[in-house]
C-alpha cells in the first residue's frame, strides 16, 4: 500500500521515494516537475477527509499555516486533490528528527537550548496567527545539517480532533490499556502523542496556545537529559503522570546542568496552564538570555529565592515519599523544637495530653473522611457502578470508560493520598471487567460505600451524606 504511489504523479509532483509513515497518512519525498526542486508530499487518509465538515475546517486552518514564512516552521506549498487522494506538498527537509539526534548522543546542552529557542520563536509567531499546533514531539521537529530546526505538520492535528480513529481501531480503543512501546497517537477525546501531551490534552479540556508550551517543555526535558519527564507502564498510567505528577528536576537527572536549565523547562511543564509561560514569546526571551549566558561562559548566579527554591525541590527528590516525606521531616524537627523549648509542668502537661489526644484522633480519622468524600465525588461519574471500601483498599467497579475517567479517579485517591502523612496509603482497584460472582464477593468482604440503583439490583444504596 505504501509503495503504491512510487513512480506516479500527483498533478505535477512525481512520487519518487517512501520517506515514513504515520497515523496521518503517508509521507514521501518526490520532485516538484514545474519547479524542479524536492518537496516533500504527505497523502492523508481518506477516512480523515471524508467528512466534509471535518475537511472545510481542515482546509481552512492547513491554508492558515501555509501562509506562516518563518525559519523555524517547515513550509506548506501546496493542498491539493488528485483522483480521489488529498495530498500536501511540503518543504523537503534534508535532515533527522530531534528523537534520532537524542538517540545517536549528538545533542549537548548548547545545541538544545538553541534548537528549543528556535522552535518557540516559531511558535510564537504561528500562535499571533492563531494557530496551535496540537501536537509537537521529538518526531515533529526536524534539524538540519547547518543546526536549522524545523516544526513540521502545523495545521495537520485538526484532522484528528473528537470523532476520529485510525483504521482497525476496535470501539472503546481509549479504554484499553496499551503496554509501553512506540509513541501512541490516539484521536477521539484525546489528541496527542501520548508522552508529550499537555494535561489539558489528558483530561480532554480545550486547548490554547499554553498547551503547546507544555508539550515544547517535554521536548526540552527529553533533549537536555534523554530521558522522557512522564513515563508509565500503561496508556493510562502515562496521562495520569503528566497531569498529576511532576517529573523529577533535569538537575536531578543530570547534575551537570545550570539551575537557569531547570527553571525554564519547570515553569513550561506546570500543570496549571496560568502558572506557564504566557506566551511563547516569553519563552523565547528566557532561552535566548539563557543561550547568551551560556555562549559567554557567564558564571549563572541565581537569586537567594531560587536557591532557596532549589534546595527544597532538591530535597523533595531526594526524600522518600516527596511532598509527604518533606511534609513528615517538617513535622519531626517542628516537634524537637517545640519539647526543647517548652517546660512542661503538671496542669499544662494535662492539657497538652488533651489537646494531643484530639489531634491524635482528628489525624487518624481523616483518611476516613477523605475517602468519604472521595466515594461522593466517584458517585457523580456516570460510568461508576460501585464503590467497596476495606481497609484502606477502595475498589471501583465500572462500566466502560474513556481514558480520561481512569485518569481523573486516579487523581482523586492521588489527592488523598498526597494529605495522607501517617498510615498506609490508599490503594485503589478500578475494575470494569468483574462477573456477578464477583461483585457478590465483594459485597460480602467489602463495604458498599456507593452502588448505583440499576447496577446492583436487590441490595439498598447506601446514603451518602452531604
């Protein structure tokens, strides 16, 4: 199928060789017979074309990118049809993608950061034309063998926004769980590469110009240290990570590198869009002030308040537990200060027990009430059939369920779990493939905390309190 075009023309483009092929469609280089010169020739899928309303907004926003002229993003020449295929003509780049320079070990610090700054200034420029790319990964960017980079297929996500899937992608292909491998690209209520997505992508919220600074700082993290910030054994585990999870410091990873290294891909990587970059203009400036200083030899000096914050984002990977640890070590040397300096004498030592005795049990019942709350925020999804809690395990039972739903119950025992300071932590099951035979089971070993009236027929719901 791919080689079917070799030697054919498209109107006045002959197709002369494969270059690669993706979940979009098929890429090969051929010649320009009117211009003599190399182009580069994307067929789409048909399936991604065929409906016209998808196809009209398609055009509009691939002829808007066609119009961008700026160094850093790849040129679009042409969109054009011929006997039934929809095919762009590209500018031909001759060079390798940035994820084959990180894996042949020819990217130093340097040369990131100057790559980083080209493409945000690229960026910038496409998102003043309101333009959002949707999907910039290591793949997408393409570096010369002058050090030019390129971005390549703006306007090319919109084909794959809610709606569309890939040929012999089964129903429900989002509620899977897919095993670590190549990079997943997945349409429908998501749309991304799954390992340089935004949360806003993960969750399935609308994007903006943020997003695209979020998935720029991946790729920066990815070149300064080689190794990806969000990583998991799962699909879901994945975007679970990048929307609650924050990914080790790249001077931890690598403790090579300047303190300035790591406030800049930080502050790209937030996961609250507002604490970003605004813009990836600003963006720009900061690689460019951290190019100028690192070209210079300028000794990076940082402020007491970064080295401040430094050191505590330091000890957080380096203390088991993170947050919780630093939160327990808080508390440790609070407690020795406060029985070094108080005297306690009789009347004082009785109230100080009292006061301690309430604490004690305000402390060991808050897991409990957290997972209370949990169980009612769990009820308000559709998809929840029930909710069993022993222990500290709470098993969800549920229907089917998009990937994001994964992700956001997820993110709520996460939550618990990020207050939890003494004691187990919550476990959570999420099971959509139980028998009858085993919901009984459950029934007769766990707590029924919520249960959907059709999902378990016979027994009473359980009041869930305001």
């Amino acid at each position: 199928m791919t080689d079917s075009l070799i030697g054919r023309t498209l109107k006045h483009y002959r197709i002369e060789s494969l270059i690669g092929s993706g979940g979009m469609g098929v890429v090969y280089r051929a010649r320009d017979t009117r211009l003599e010169r190399p182009v580069a020739i994307k067929v789409l899928r048909p399936d991604l074309v065929a409906d016209p309303d998808r196809r009209a907004r398609f055009l509009t926003e691939a002829r808007t990118a066609a119009a961008l002229t700026h160094p850093a993003v790849g040129q679009i020449y042409d969109i054009d049809e011929d006997g039934g295929t929809t095919f762009i003509a590209m500018e031909f780049i001759d060079g390798r993608t940035i994820s084959r320079l990180i894996a042949d070990g020819e990217l130093d610090l340097l040369g990131s950061i100057d790559i980083g700054l080209q493409i945000a200034e690229g960026l910038a420029q496409a998102h003043e034309a309101g333009i959002i790319h949707r999907d910039i990964k290591s793949d997408n960017i393409m570096v010369t063998r002058d050090g030019h980079a390129k971005l390549l297929d703006f306007g090319l996500a919109k084909l794959l926004e809610a709606g569309t899937a890939a040929p012999g992608t089964p129903p429900g292909a989002l509620d899977v769980t897919l095993t670590m491998g190549q990079p997943h690209t997945l349409a429908g209520a998501v749309l991304g590469t799954i390992h340089f997505m935004s949360p806003e992508q993960a969750r399935g919220q609308a994007l903006d110009p943020r997003s695209d600074i979020f998935s720029l700082g991946i790729v920066l993290y990815q070149m300064v240290t080689g190794e990806l910030p969000f990583r998991g054994e799962s699909l879901v585990d994945t975007m679970h990570s990048i929307a609650y999870v924050d990914p080790k410091p790249v001077t931890i990873v690598r403790r090579s590198l300047p303190p300035q290294v790591h406030r800049v891909v930080a502050r790209c990587l937030r996961k609250n869009r507002d604490d970003r970059y605004p813009n990836a203009r600003d963006l720009a400036a900061d690689l460019k002030r951290l190019k100028s200083d690192l070209e210079s030899g300028t000794r990076l000096s940082l402020t007491p308040l970064e080295r401040l914050s430094g050191w505590i984002e330091a000890l957080k990977a380096s203390i088991p537990g993170g947050n919780q640890g630093l939160f327990i070590l808080a508390a440790a040397i609070l407690a020795t200060v406060v029985l070094l300096l108080v005297k306690l004498q009789g009347g004082s030592l009785f109230s100080t027990a009292v006061i301690v005795y309430f604490l004690y049990r305000w402390i060991r019942n808050r897991k409990k009430r957290m997972v209370h709350a949990f169980v009612k925020k769990a009820a308000a999804f559709p998809e929840i059939r029930a909710v069993f809690v022993r222990d500290d395990q709470v098993t969800v039972v549920m229907d089917r369920a998009p990937a994001r739903t994964y992700v956001k119950i997820n993110g709520l025992i996460d939550a618990i779990n990020d207050k939890v300071h003494f004691g187990a932590p919550v476990k959570a099951s999420l099971r959509d493939d139980l028998a009858e035979a085993d919901v009984q089971v459950l029934l007769r070993t766990s707590s029924l905390a919520y249960g959907r009236e059709d999902a378990l027929p016979g027994f009473r719901r359980p009041e869930i309190k305001a």
